[in-house]
C-alpha cells in the first residue's frame, strides 16, 4: 500500500532531487529540461567510451568500438515499425563479445574484420545473452577497416 501523506526527502542527495546539467539554448521548466528528441536525452549521458563488460541489459549504449568477428546472413523484414534488410553480428573488445544488429545500409557496408563505434544505441538481453544496436537515433560509423 503506498503512503499518501509521506513527505518527500528533501536532502540535495536524494535522486528526485538531483538537477541535471544545463545545455546551452535548452528550453527549460521549473528548473528541469525539457527535451525535444531522444538525442538530446543520450548527449546528456556523455560519450565516454563504454566497454562490454560495463553493458546492462534495457539500457542506452554511449560509446561501444568493436571488432566485428562474424556477420550472419541478411534476411528482409516487414513489420509495422520497420521494413527491409535486418542482419546479426558478433563483436567484441578486450572485456569481452556480445551480439549486434545491424539495420537498413549497415547490413551491406559492415563486414567481418571491421572495427565500428556504435554512437547513441541501445543494449538488450536476449535469450541470456546482451545485444547492441544503433536503433531509430543512434549511429554506426567505421573506426578501422
């Protein structure tokens, strides 16, 4: 049962109170932003470089480079939030591998030996197993060939 009448921490610490860091030209509401695009949301996490082993299922991917060690076959799919090609990677860095999905004009330009950051992604557990990918807002771009 949830407490109605109890009063709220109002300590600087306490998470619910916690202001986040202003971007320039950023409209603002009682102190708080007001975002207009999942992007803007990501660029405030930061885009420090994440590792494999810091990856948590249901969660954003800042800043991922991995070595692209196999590419499984391309197959077509039709749904109502996506149609067209959907193919499945395994990469890996020096903590460890995990599972990609590769969309649209990425299926046919990443290849196996590639090295590709993956910018503004996102991060799921599948079957036990962590998966990355760019998503609608996120960017894969080539670091090495």
């Amino acid at each position: 049962m949830i407490e109605s009448n109890k009063k709220l921490d109002k300590s600087p610490d306490h998470p619910i109170n916690l202001k986040l860091p202003s971007i320039p030209g950023q409209s603002r509401i009682h102190g708080q932003p007001v975002w207009s695009s999942a992007e803007e949301r990501r660029q405030l996490i930061g885009a420090e470089e994440q590792k494999v082993v810091d990856l948590q299922g249901q969660s954003f991917v800042r800043s991922l480079d991995l070595l692209i060690l196999r590419k499984y076959p391309r197959r077509v799919v039709a749904s109502a939030r996506y149609s067209g090609m959907v193919c499945s990677a395994v990469g890996r860095d020096d903590t460890g591998i995990v599972g990609i999905v590769l969309w649209g004009e990425h299926v046919n330009m990443v290849k196996s030996g590639d090295v590709v950051r993956i910018n503004n992604g996102w991060c799921r557990a599948q079957n036990g197993e962590l998966v990355v990918s760019t998503g609608r807002s996120g960017r894969l771009t080539f670091v090495e060939s």
